[in-house]
C-alpha cells in the first residue's frame, strides 16, 4: 500500500488480502453467493461485526480485547445469539429472527 505497487490477485490472496479469487467472468456469481450465505446469518452477528472492523482500526491490542469481550456480550444475549448457540448444540440449522 506504501508504494502503490501493483500485485497480482493469485499473490494478494497468499498475503491474505483476498478471501478467495474466482476465473474472469463470474465475479458477479461468486459476489451472489457470498451475499446469500451472508444473509443467512444472524443479524447481530453481522453488525457487531461491521461496527467492530470499524471502531477497532486505530485502537491498541488491550483496547480491542475489552472491545472484543463486549461485543461477545452483545451478540450472545441476543435472541439470535442464544439460537445459534442452541442450533449448534442440538445439531440443526438455526431460525434466526431477522429485523
């Protein structure tokens, strides 16, 4: 990113910049799929993770820890939380709740 340097899709995703690389033509569908299983997960879960890649970039590991154990909280007193937590145990597809 210093430099501006180009690299190569089969090499970002060796640094781990990438979380898969599909052929040339199918962005859209692999994009697709990506947002339907997305979808399917518990809504909680998903904005505690968007607030926290957001409200962590610029904190210290300590910081991020507590902020991390917070959002754990928030996401297991949820209806979805305890449903997900249920599903997993009973061995069966969770029934989130969406918003």
């Amino acid at each position: 990113m210093y430099t501006g340097d180009s690299i190569a899709a089969d090499e970002a995703y060796r640094l781990g910049l990438l979380n898969k690389t599909v052929p040339k033509g199918s962005t859209l569908e692999a994009a697709m799929t990506m947002a339907e299983k997305i979808a399917k997960k518990a809504p909680e879960a998903l904005r505690v993770i968007k607030k926290g890649a957001r409200d962590m970039w610029l904190k210290d590991s300590k910081d991020n820890y507590y902020t991390n154990l917070d959002y754990i909280d928030q996401i297991f007193d949820s209806y979805n939380g305890v449903e997900g937590v249920n599903a997993f145990l009973e061995k069966r597809k969770p029934q989130f709740k969406f918003d």
